[in-house]
C-alpha cells in the first residue's frame, strides 16, 4: 500500500517508481505517467506506464521489455509485408526502386534495369496515379502496376507490382472458343456491352452533379462570413476558409500546427483535445495593427468516418460590432437615466444660482466697502465667475440627457465648418495654437446645424485642453467616403491611452483637472443620433484623431 494504493503483482517496483506513483496520485490535474528505465542493452530496457482510475484512488502499472516493442516495429515494416504478400497466389512479384537502386524485391534483382533506363518508369515517377503495362518477367507476361511512393522510412520512389497473365489468357482463350461456337453467348455479350455502355454513361452524369454539388459547396465555403478552419488529429490546420484568412490576415494557413499559429497570433485559447468531447467556445481579443477587433472562437469535435480520422471545426464570429452595440445600448439607457434625473433637479439647482449670482452683482455694485474694496470685488467676481461655470456644466448635462433633437435640415458642411473655424481661430490663436480647414465642396448633410456646431465647439475645446496653452496644431479635415462623409479632427497634444480609448464617450470620465466629463459624450450622443460613428486614434500630428463618419 503506497499513498492509498495497493500494487499487485511479482515484479519489484524501483523506489523512484513508487516516488512516481505517490506524485500521480498527489496532482489531481494529471492522469497517467511513463517511465523509461533504460539498460546497457534493449532486453535490459524496461517501460513503466502509470494511469490514474477514474475514482482517483487507485494506480494501475503495466511494465514491459523494450524487446517486445521492437519485434513489434520489425513485423510490421513495410518490406516485411510486401514479402509476405508477394508469397500469395496471384502476385509475381512485388518491389520498390527508386533512382538510387532496389530498397527491396521478392524477385531477383540482377536482370532489374535502374530506372532512368526505363522510359516507361521515368514517367510513372513524375505521375500521380497508378499507371500499367503488359512486360515479360521470366520468359511470361505480366501485368505491371506502378506508383510513386514515399513515407518516413523508404526515399521517394516507385512500387511495383506485377499480376501474372497466364490465368487471364486461359480464360480468354476459352471465351473467345465459345463465342464463335455459341451464338448465344455473343448475344450475351452485346447485353453486356450495352449495359456497360448505360453504366458507363451513368457515371458519367453522377461525376457531372458531383462536380458540379462540389463546386457549389466551395462557394458557399468561401463565401461564409464567419471563418472556418479543419484541424486533423495531429494538431495541423487541413482546410480554412476566405472569412478565416482575412479576419487574421493570413496567407495559405493550411498545413501550419493550429497550436503554433495560436501563439502568432498572440490569441490565449485552451488546447485543442481532438478526443474531447463537448464543444468549447472563447471570447477574445485580436489587434491587427492599430484595430482591434473582438472575436468568439468556437470548436467542436468531427467524428471518425470509416477511413477519415478524427479532428475538430474551429469556427470564428467576429462580434466586434455586437459588442459596439451593446456598449451604445448601456451608454443610452445611462443617458436615459440622467434625463430622467435631470428633469427634476436642473430646475431646483438653477434657481439658487441665478439669485446667488444676481447677489453677487447687487454686492459688487451696491455693497462695496471702503477697506478692502479690490479683495471685496474679487471674492465676489470669483461667485459670479463659479455661478456661471456651474450653470454652464448644468446646461451641457441636460443637453446630454435631453432625448429629444431638433428637426434636421439640408446643411452645407463646408460652409458651416468654414465658418466655425473662423470664429474660433481669434481664441486658438490667443491660445498659440494654429488652426487649419481643408473641406471638400459640396458635402451636404441633412442634420441640425446649432448641434453640428456644438460637436466642433466640443472638439475644440477638447483639443486646445489637450495642448495645455501650449503651441499646437489642430487640423480638421472633411472629405468624401465611399459609404457616405468622413470628418477627422486631429490635434497636437499628448493623445489618448489605449486603455482610456473604450472611456471617453462615456458620461463624467476625464483625466483633466478642471474637466467635467460632458463634452465627448455630447459629441457622441449627436452623432449616433445622425445614424453615425465617432472613434478615436492616434493623429499624425502626434496627438489624438477622432474621426467621424457620417452615412450621406
């Protein structure tokens, strides 16, 4: 009894055997082990294999000589068989030649011609199916097959079968004396020929819809969206299709280990157990350069089917945009909430501000004391000056929340941007910063324009807190896109984080001081109102990038 396990039986179990098995049974998460004992000589070399029962609580060990698996490799070798089958009646010989020589033959090989010698060998080399000939083979003909061959033990080269005719022509022989003495048996035969001809004409038809249901299922494969790859047993992709290729940028997958192509791809799934039997599925991200996209991954096993092995269907969705939709649905229920808040408390909050900020000016005014008067009308310069900050996130946070939009109307968005542009440029340029607009004419929109100069007044304002006062760039640009209007509007200034690129649009985040949380999410809420889409990259100006599409 070692560990809780009982071990049966005559043979003396090496103690670093017994250290094995008490490291088995104490790692639940391992169910078998194999030992190799190795000796001066093979039948000195011992195997030791140790499985773990399905209770977990019992060992079973099965040793044995190394001499048994090699007796075992030795009668099954490929030559072993052919000389065995060559014994059978029917078949005169059976050989493998490649350039180099004989590897073996069941005949003598003395009067074997080397295979360039051979026309008719040379081209069964470079062909691909089986191909035949009538020779002579010890003063009788027989009929030679032949076909290139090759496996891990033998080179590249041809095996060669040859069929004695002797049978064949004794059997012709007797039919044709029978045809020309029975005109019954020719009358046979033209059935035959004719059934032949039907058969053959049949097969023909069934080759034809074969082909052609082939060719109609490739088309369906390579036209699916989501990607599909066939792994074999052994771990190696067999078959992948366009949508596989293209959502990981691939070229020609098939033939790579799947395992070796996870670890490319930086992609962290489970192992793929070809004997596993529910199926898995994994949720993952997958950046191809500067996208990134979001996919689920999900495999099952394919069942052995007479001589096709066992392997597994890996399937690839690309839900990027589900996931999109799910964030924007989250986003406007929390926009929803706040309309809701924001109906009962902007009015509660603006009142107090409007008579805190008509006191202050009364005491600015009419209060001023005679010491101290210039602190006095500071402090109360800084009470009008925060009233009117305050009332000013009061307004961006109902405009934010408020549901509800403005009829649209046919806008010119050169002009309106031209125009913003040159209303703001007085401020950049106070602020050091160089603000430039390149539009292509006759972009038109159909939208709200005062929300449209909302978005650019947010960018902007977004853009010159990113700069710091500092001398900048900001450059917007509007051109025409084959699924509708893209805007850009990039700027100088440090960027954002990857890990703050999923955080911006949502309602109250900020990595400024003085921010409040308020001005992207504006910026996104009238865009998705416009059916549109609003991301952000890095800039070639070093800064961030937000690109707006727009479906015209």
């Amino acid at each position: 009894m070692v560990a809780g396990v009982t071990i049966k039986g005559p043979t003396v179990i090496p103690d670093y055997v017994i250290d094995e098995v008490k490291a088995l049974i104490g790692h639940p998460e391992e169910s078998y082990t194999l030992l190799l004992d190795e000796g001066d000589s093979p039948d000195e070399t011992v195997h030791y294999y140790l499985a773990k029962s399905n209770m977990l609580d019992r060992i079973t060990l099965i040793t044995t000589n190394a001499l048994y698996f090699v007796d075992a490799m030795e009668e099954t070798q490929i030559d072993f068989l052919a000389l065995k089958m060559a014994q059978e009646r029917g078949i005169e010989y059976i050989m493998y030649q490649t350039t180099e020589g004989i590897i073996f033959s069941s005949a003598e090989t003395s009067a074997i011609v080397p295979i360039e010698s051979d026309p008719f060998l040379k081209k069964a080399l470079e062909a691909d199916t089986i191909m035949n000939r009538v020779t002579s083979y010890r003063r009788h003909e027989v009929l030679e097959l032949v076909r290139p061959f090759s496996s891990e033990q033998y080179p590249f080269g041809l095996l060669r079968v040859g069929l004695p005719l002797w049978g064949y022509y004794r059997v012709s022989n007797a039919f044709d004396t029978q045809l020309i003495v029975t005109a019954v048996i020719l009358a046979i035969l033209m059935l035959v020929v004719i059934l032949y001809l039907n058969t053959h004409r049949r097969r023909k038809e069934i080759d034809f819809q074969y082909r052609q249901m082939k060719s109609i299922t490739d088309k369906l494969f390579d036209q699916m969206y989501v990607g599909v790859a066939a792994i074999d047993d052994s771990g190696v992709i067999v078959m992948t299709n366009k949508a596989f290729d293209n959502i990981f940028g691939l070229s020609e997958p098939s033939g790579r280990s799947w395992k070796e192509l996870l670890l490319e791809l930086k992609l962290n799934l489970p192992d793929i157990e070809v004997d596993q039997q529910a199926a898995t599925e994994a949720e993952v991200d997958f950046v191809r350069g500067d996208t990134s996209r979001t996919l689920l991954i999900a495999t099952s096993k394919v069942a052995a089917e007479e001589d096709l092995p066992a392997g597994v269907v890996a399937v690839v969705y690309d839900i990027t945009n589900l996931r999109e939709y799910e964030k924007k649905a989250v986003r406007k229920e929390r926009l929803s909430e706040m309309g809701n808040l924001a109906a009962g408390v902007a009015h509660e909050i603006r009142n107090p501000l409007n008579a805190i900020s008509i006191a202050a000016q009364r005491l600015a005014s009419e209060f001023t004391p005679n010491e101290n008067s210039d602190e006095y009308i500071s402090f109360t310069k800084q009470i009008r000056e925060e009233t009117r900050r305050l009332n000013d996130i009061i307004t961006r946070f109902l405009a934010l929340a408020r549901s509800e939009s403005k009829n649209g109307e046919p806008v010119d968005l050169s002009k309106l941007f031209d125009e913003q542009v040159a209303f703001l440029r007085p401020e950049a340029e106070k602020l050091g910063v160089e603000l430039t607009c390149n539009f292509e004419a006759g972009l038109r929109l159909n939208a709200n324009p005062d929300e449209l100069k909302q978005v650019i007044a947010n960018l902007f304002n977004n853009a010159c807190e990113a700069i710091d006062g500092g001398p900048g760039k900001i450059a917007i640009t509007g051109r025409k896109a084959a699924d509708g209007i893209e805007i850009l509007f990039e700027d100088s200034g440090p960027g954002v984080s990857e890990s703050d690129r999923d955080k911006i649009f949502a309602p109250y985040f900020t990595t400024k001081e003085a921010g409040t949380g308020l001005g992207l999410p504006t910026v996104h809420k009238i865009i998705s109102a416009l059916n549109g889409e609003v991301t952000v990259a890095s800039s070639q100006l070093g800064g961030a990038a937000f690109k707006i599409k727009l479906p015209q």
